[in-house]
C-alpha cells in the first residue's frame, strides 16, 4: 500500500502562492498553485492588447505549449533527487530531471517566507526519512550521474584523440 505525504506550502506575503508537494513512497509530486494562473492572465493581457488574428494564434498555441512544458517539470521525482532547504522561514526544494536516468535540470521552488515554516519542517523531516529508506536513483556515480558529466567526458576524449592524431601526423610530415 502506498503511503502518502502532502505538504501544500503557501506564501506568508501572497496567499494566493501556492505549490503542494506530495511524497508517494519514495517520489515526489509537484503542484504549483499560482504559475498556470499567472500564464493565464499573461495570455489574456496579450489578447485584450490587440485583436490581430497572429496573435489569437499566438495564444493557442502557447498556452498548451507552456501548460505542457510545466507538467513536464512537475512529473514525480526519486526522493533521492530532492534536496529541501529551510532557513528561517524560507523554503527552497529542488528536484532533479531524470531523462534517460541521468540527472539533466533542476526543477527549483523557492518562498522567501512560508505561512507555516513547522509544517515546512515536518516535511523536511518526512522528506529525510524516505531519503534514507529509499535506494539511491543513480546509475553511475558523482559527476557521471548528470548529462553534462558524460558531454564534458565525451567532449574531452575527442578533444584528445584530435590532439593525439594531430601529433601523430605532424611526425610522419
């Protein structure tokens, strides 16, 4: 049986912020509140502003686009992924992206002030407790783990076999 977490963490400055975390076993949900409000909005200021059917199209096109590219941010995260940070009353939670298992982008949510920081801790504290129960979501170990590590790697293997045939060349001239 799945046992499940939820913590909705809401701005003490703007009600209206919200984004809900939720743990299921060993991953973690995203739901931000205010973004897709504040899309639409942007969205209807830029169709109130002007009636040019290209920018009617703008808007069918973008919102789906923009709708899209957060529920691509916001599918369930390894808890091992997640690292969460709680200074005063400020919240900061960032989870990593796993296309094709390494680690590509973090996904970041940051509160200058929480309505509740005891709630922020006892997510903190939840968000452990799975962390050290969970196996870990790696593949390969340290900077390997990330797509950049195994471009830099590449990248570096190709620059020195260009400099080794480059040498290799220059001595039969």
């Amino acid at each position: 049986m799945e046992k499940t977490y939820t913590y909705t963490a809401r701005s003490a400055v703007n009600s209206a912020k919200t984004v809900t975390f939720t743990l299921h076993d060993h991953s973690m949900s995203v739901e931000l509140g205010v973004p897709l409000e504040q899309i639409e909005r942007a969205l209807k200021s830029v169709t109130e502003e002007s009636v040019d059917e290209q920018e009617m199209d703008l808007q069918t096109w973008l919102k789906p686009l923009a709708l899209a590219l957060l529920q691509q941010g916001m599918r369930p995260f390894h808890v091992g992924d997640v690292e969460a940070e709680l200074e005063g009353e400020s919240l900061r939670v960032t989870a990593w992206g796993r296309p094709g298992g390494l680690r590509l982008a973090p996904f970041v949510v940051a509160m200058d002030r929480v309505d509740n920081p005891d709630a922020a801790q006892a997510f903190m504290n939840e968000l452990a407790e799975r962390k050290g129960s969970a196996t870990e979501p790696a593949l390969f170990p340290g900077p390997l783990d990330y797509w950049a590590g195994w471009f830099l790697a590449g990248f570096s293997v190709a620059l020195l076999a260009a400099r080794w045939l480059w040498k290799r060349r220059r001595v039969r001239a």
